[in-house]
C-alpha cells in the first residue's frame, strides 16, 4: 500500500514538473514565436521567454536572420538562341513571422523554387551580350521580381547575385573570334584616322609653301641637308621647279 501511495506521489509531482517544463520557451533576439490557440492564429511572441499552454496553444518558432539561398545551376536559352548554364545566390529574409508560417507551407522551398523559374524567366529575354555585360541590371530585376512576389509570404529579398555564367567551348571560340574581330577593326578606324589627320597637316603645308616662296626654299634646304646625313652611295639633289623650267626654256 505504501508503494502505491510513493508511486502516486512522484506522479503528481512529476506531472506538473513536466507541464511546466513543456511550457516554457526561450526564444533568441533574432527568433519570434508564431503561436496558436487551439488551432487559430493567436498572436507573435519573443524574443524572451515565453510560455505556453500545452495541448491547447503551439508555438511556431521562425528565424528572422538573412538566410543564403544557393540556386541550383539553370539551362537558359538567351533570346539570341544561345544555351548557357547559370547559378546564382539569394539572400532573403523572413520580416512577418505570421504570414511566413501561415500563407506558405515551407517559404525557404517556396522561395527556392520560386528563384529558379524567375532566373530562367529574366535571362531568356536577353541576348547573350547582355548577360555578360550588363549583370548589375540582371541582378536588379531579379531582386525586384523576387521580392514582390515574396511580399505575401512574408519574406524580403535583400539581393541576387549572378555567380557563373557557364558557356561551351564552341561559344568561347566564336566570342574570342568575335573579340579579335573588334580589335582589328578599331585598329584599322585609328589607322585610317591617323592618314586622315596627316593628310589634312600636308594639305596645311602645301599651301603655306605655295604662298611663302622663301618657305619653299627652306624646305628645300632641309631636305638637302637630310640627305647629305645620309651614307647612301648615291645622292639625288632635287631642283625647285622654277629652275627646271628655267632650264627647259633655254634648251627650247
């Protein structure tokens, strides 16, 4: 009989011991409670302590800290018609603890999903060009899409970032053809460039020297002297005009 009666009493001590135990619940600064009252929605509590009742309220804990999100590699067709493969990261959070319990299942699948088919939506409008060039802007519109319609879940998506863009070796080539290209062809406007602006210069020149006789002669001069520098076997002096035709008028 005394058996029976220790036994009873452990249990009616153990029991309210259990109740309370059960009841209490530490929440952290970054953490919120989503509790529920038979049910219902009831209302967010923490951080702190905070204490249930168990069997008629639950407790939901949702963490508020910005989670990283790796998006699996994407096969995207470019608007040009070029296959590549893309990944990115997302970083997102959970702002309403209440909506990112009750209206989504699971919100970080949710969001997962929801990145992959936005990232092959957003870059299959572009043309390959821009995908390598204009990440910043990619990334931007990612970001909003992504965030708007995460709004009703709850969750802020902070940012995106483009990571790879991964393409095959027989695109390499062409963009590294296409690349060579381009140089040559700035090459050769510079170049073209250059003959134009000189020959403005001798244009400039020539008609200083057919207004200025004295300049015609120190031209003349200067070249006289530029070839005598020279160690050529063979010299040629070069006559000004008038004198040629000095000289043919009294052979005539």
């Amino acid at each position: 009989m005394t058996e029976i009666l220790d036994q009873s009493w452990i249990i009616i001590f153990l029991v309210p011991a259990f109740i309370v135990l059960y009841s209490i619940n530490i929440l952290r600064e970054y953490e919120r409670g989503v509790v529920f009252l038979l049910g219902r929605f009831w209302k967010v509590k923490g951080p702190g302590l905070v204490i249930v009742i168990p069997i008629i309220q639950q407790i939901v804990r949702v963490d508020l800290r910005t989670r990283v999100l790796d998006v699996p590699q994407q096969d995207v067709i470019s608007r040009d018609n070029v296959s590549v493969k893309v990944n990115a990261v997302v970083y997102f959070r959970a702002i309403d603890a209440q909506r990112a319990i009750i209206q989504v299942e699971d919100f970080m699948a949710a969001t997962s999903q929801l990145a992959q088919t936005t990232l092959r939506s957003v870059l299959g409008q572009h043309e390959l060009d821009e995908m390598l060039a204009s990440r910043e802007q990619l990334n931007a519109d990612i970001q909003r899409i992504l965030d708007e319609q995460t709004d009703a879940w709850g969750i802020k998506v902070s940012n995106v970032e483009l990571k790879h863009v991964d393409l095959d070796d027989r695109m390499i080539r062409a963009i590294a053809k296409q690349a060579e290209a381009e140089r040559l062809r700035r090459a050769k406007v510079i170049d073209a460039e250059g003959e134009y602006q000189a020959a403005e210069k001798f244009l400039q020149a020539a008609e200083i020297l057919t207004k200025r006789t004295e300049a015609m002669q120190l031209r003349y001069l200067t070249t006289l002297q530029t070839i005598a520098s020279d160690r050529s076997n063979t010299i040629v002096f070069p006559l000004p005009l008038e004198m040629v035709g000095k000289l043919a008028e009294k052979q005539a």
